[in-house]
C-alpha cells in the first residue's frame, strides 16, 4: 500500500511528530473529510506499507526523522511545493530560500529518485503573467534541477473563498 502523507494538510511540516507517533504505534486513526462521524484505521507497519509519499511546502520537521524511518525499513519520497509566490499568497508558508535550500539538503540526502518538486499553482493575472512565470520557473530549474528527476505543474482552480485573496493581492 501507498500512503499519501498527506494532501488534506502539510503533514511533514506541521504534524510530523504526530506522524511519527502513528508509525511506532502501527496505525494511525484518520477522519472521513465528508462524513466526520466515520473513523478509518491506516495500518503503517512496513508489513503494510510499501511507501510514505509526503507532500509539503516545508520539508525540514520531517527530515529529522528520516534516520528513523530507514531504521524501521520504511520507504519514503518527497513531493515538495516551491514556488515563486511570496507571504501576500501563501502566508505561513517558509520563505522560498528556506524551502529551496532544504529541497537541496532533502535531494543529497535521499536521491534525486525520490524527490519531486512541484511548482504549484500557476497563477495567471495582474502582475503574474506567463513571462513572470517563465522566468521565476527558470531560476527555480537553475537552483533545484540537479536535485531531482521530476517536476510536475498545475494552475490555479479558482473558487470562491480564494478570490478575496486573489482580489487583495491584485491578482
């Protein structure tokens, strides 16, 4: 089994002493998003699990124990969001030379096999044109490429609680 880590929330980043604590344990409880009365058990023994996926914008809370997982004999890759957006979009969110600087860490570490990045979302409007984006995914080739095999690429969906921000941001 695969096991998505995650993409209803940045695991790695803010919950990966939870995670940890699941692994040990053998399982972990998770929450139907749509019907919260509904309780799934996810086994996360390396009997059940052939791979961790973890998706994240911020690698590092993880990486500290990823000496632990090779210990237990878990196999792991990282999806990681780097982007060119700024706190005016993505508040909360490590700054781009943190997140860059730890994609490079995360890719000597584990291979560049096991590492993707993705650049994601493209947003299109206002001072983000596409040769905004040609440029900032350039410079983000330059400093990331040599670290992995993979970069997948997506645009904006946009919906309505998003537009407000959208809107204040001039976008």
């Amino acid at each position: 089994m695969i096991v998505s880590v995650s993409r209803r929330t940045d695991v790695p980043a803010f919950h990966s002493e939870w995670f940890m604590n699941r692994v040990r344990a053998g399982s972990a409880l998770v929450r139907n998003p749509v019907c919260r009365d509904l309780l799934h058990r996810v086994e996360l023994s390396t009997e059940s699990v052939d791979c961790f996926v973890f998706f994240t914008k911020d690698p590092r809370p993880m990486m500290r124990h990823l000496d632990e997982l090779d210990g237990m004999g878990h196999e792991y890759v990282f999806q990681i969001t780097v982007n060119p957006y700024g706190a005016d979009i993505e508040p909360g969110v490590p700054r781009k030379a943190e997140v860059a600087e730890s994609f490079r860490e995360l890719g000597d570490r584990i291979g560049r096999g096991r590492l993707v990045w993705r650049y994601d979302p493209v947003i299109l409007g206002g001072r983000m044109t596409v040769e905004y984006h040609r440029r900032k995914f350039e410079t983000l080739c330059n400093e990331l490429g040599d670290r992995t095999d993979r970069c997948t690429v997506g645009f904006l969906r946009r919906y309505g609680k998003l537009e407000d921000r959208l809107a204040a941001a001039g976008l």
